[in-house]
C-alpha cells in the first residue's frame, strides 16, 4: 500500500492566510521527503476558511521545491472554470513538474462559489462533463480550435497566426495528458463508474463512512469492465483523517480536544453539508433524524488517531471493512500545533505504514 496526502485545504477563519499558506506547502515539502507517493490541494474562491483559491497556482509553487511526489490538482473546480484556461494552465503544470502531475477534476461541491461564478442554477454536472471534454478535444486535436457547447466556446479562427504559434495552447508534458482523478463523495456513486469507463481513478473522499466508502468499488470494478480494462485494487485511493502521536493521550487530545484542527474540519463540515442538505453522507442508517448526527457522532467514525501501532490496526481494521486498496490518501489538517502536525505526517510514514505492509505481505 503506497501512502499519499490529499489536503482542501482548512484552517481557523482569522489565522493569517499568509501563515496557512506556509504551512501548507510545508506539508507537501514534507510529505515529499517522507516518500509520499502523491500529493493533492483543493481549491476555493468563497471560504476564508479553505483559503487556497487556485490549487494550480499553488501546485505551481511546489514544481521545483519538491523531486519526487506526484503533485495533483485536487480539484480542478470545472464549471467555475473556462476550458481553454484549464487545459493551458494545466499544460503549463505538467511541463513544471516534468510529468509528475495529476490532473484531479471535479464539478465543485462549495455552493458559494458556484453562486459567484454564476452557476449556482445551472447544470454543474453538465458544465463540468462540457469543460472536460473541452480540454480533452484541445489536447488531441490542433489549432485553430472552434469548440461550441451550451456554456463554453472555444475558438481561435479568426487570430490564428500559424507561422508564429498565436492561436495554439501548448501540449501537456504527458502524452496524450496527465493522469485524470476524480474525487469521490457520494455513496453508491454512479460517477466512479462513469470515471473508470473513461480511464480516470477515483479518490474516496475522508468524510464518508466506511460503509459508503465500501460502494465505490463494485461501481469502480463496472467501469473499468465497460473501459476494457481490469480494475486493479492498487488504483484506488482512499482518503482517512489520521492523527498519530508518540502516545495515545496526547493523540486523543490532538484529535479530539477543545482545540483540535480535526474537530474544527468536521464542525465546518458539518455545517456545509447540513445547510445543503446532504447530511445523509454522515448517517449510517438513512432513517436517522439530522439531529443525531451530532459532532462527536462523525467523529468517533471518521477520525482515526492513537499510536503509531493502534492506528497501524485501525487501518487494517478499515481495509478489511472495505475491501483492497493501493493508496492510504492521508487528509491534511491545520498544523494549530506546528510540531504535533509534522509528527503525525512523520509517524504515519516510518511506523504506520510499514506496519501495515508488513501485515498485508503476511
């Protein structure tokens, strides 16, 4: 099982942004040195409190600091975003990294945002299946491009100087493209399938319960089967909320006291998704009434913390409920303690991680 790293990110609203900022890029120089295997930030343009506005802007300040992670956009938010302008910063990121990118996708999930580019009635999901494939037929075919969908267009016709390259979005690094993720945050969600037909890999999202998360697969394994491709368990990432600490006090304490960067992600959660309407991700049995989805309720079901051993086990103990899985996405939080968030990243990857591959081997 190979580890990874996933982070929207989110941080106290009035922490300063240009201290998150840091801190964060720290997490990914970090994760880097520590052999994560892939690392991805989300992005938003309305929420003080997921305060990276453009996940290519700031994978692009990662490009020469990092050697060997593979950085993702996570997400590309597509219908807040004009398909010409994603498939050239894209190219653009790919050269960056030479090749070392993954281009994460998704129709977005933050309703403020889609409110402020004017798409909050629309048909997001179909604004997003438009722009992708938008920037799929860039990158395939040449210049000069004449595109036209309900809600883009696409064109270069009538500026188009051959001779010297105006009119032409340069080609990604990776050839045809950089690999295509996509999040995943719905149970028995349809779009995996979707996804996997078209050769794209999935990431189960951290805040869905174990039984939710245990759906993906069936729909995953249909796609590849109509994609003519075998669905291999080491393609799907799966992302959890791991705090891990020299001891189990003070990892109990990180992840669930009065101050805990872990409490504050699912309490802002929370809230989104109560006022959205979408709180049955949190509920194990539907008929449960939206008051009983109570704070500590999502927590004690998605937060795994302890010591290195004791999160070794519930991890595995995760796996078995869930089936196989080739990537453990682990979720970034705020660093609100600086040296107990380094030490858990740290932890994770010399003492969890061997733990459980030593266990999976046997």
């Amino acid at each position: 099982m190979d580890l990874s790293f996933f982070t929207m990110p989110l941080h106290p609203v009035g922490k300063p942004v240009a201290q998150s900022i840091k801190e964060d890029r720290e997490a990914f120089i970090l994760a880097d040195s520590l052999g994560f295997k892939e690392g991805y930030c989300g992005e938003h343009t309305t929420d003080l409190a997921e305060n990276i506005t453009s996940t290519v802007a700031f994978m692009a300040s990662l490009a020469y600091e990092t050697k060997n992670i593979r950085l993702g956009t996570g997400t590309v938010n597509l219908p807040n975003s004009h398909p010409a302008r994603v498939a050239a910063e894209i190219s653009m990121l790919d050269h960056m990294t030479e090749g070392r990118l993954n281009f994460g996708i998704s129709p977005g999930g933050l309703l403020s945002d889609s409110e402020i580019f004017g798409n909050l009635d629309k048909d997001r999901n179909a604004m997003f299946l438009e722009c992708i494939n938008m920037v799929l037929d860039i990158w395939a075919g040449e210049a000069p491009y004449n595109l036209k969908g309900d809600y883009f267009e696409v064109s270069t016709e009538r500026t188009m100087l051959p001779d010297i390259g105006q009119g032409s979005i340069i080609k990604p690094y990776q050839d045809p493209h950089p690999p295509i993720v996509g999040t995943v945050v719905a149970p028995f969600s349809k779009g995996v399938t979707a996804m996997a037909a078209r050769g794209w890999e999935p990431i189960s999202a951290n805040f869905l319960l174990p039984k939710w998360v245990k759906t993906h697969w069936p729909n995953y394994a249909e796609g590849c089967e109509l994609g003519g491709r075998a669905a291999e368990a080491a393609n799907w990432r799966i992302a959890k909320n791991i705090c891990v600490a020299d001891d189990m006090k003070t990892a109990k304490q990180y992840a669930r006291g009065e101050n805990s960067p872990y409490v504050l992600y699912y309490r802002q959660l929370l809230t989104k998704l109560k006022d959205s309407g979408r709180l049955n991700l949190f509920k194990e049995d539907q008929e449960m009434s939206d008051d009983e989805v109570t704070l500590d309720y999502v927590l004690d079901r998605l937060v795994i913390h302890g010591d290195a051993s004791s999160v070794a086990d519930q991890v595995l103990a995760f796996r078995e409920e869930v089936g196989d899985f080739g990537h453990l996405v682990y979720a970034g939080h705020d660093w609100t303690d600086y040296e107990l968030g380094r030490k858990s990243m740290i932890l994770t990857a010399e003492k969890v991680m061997p733990i459980i591959n030593d266990a999976i081997k046997s």
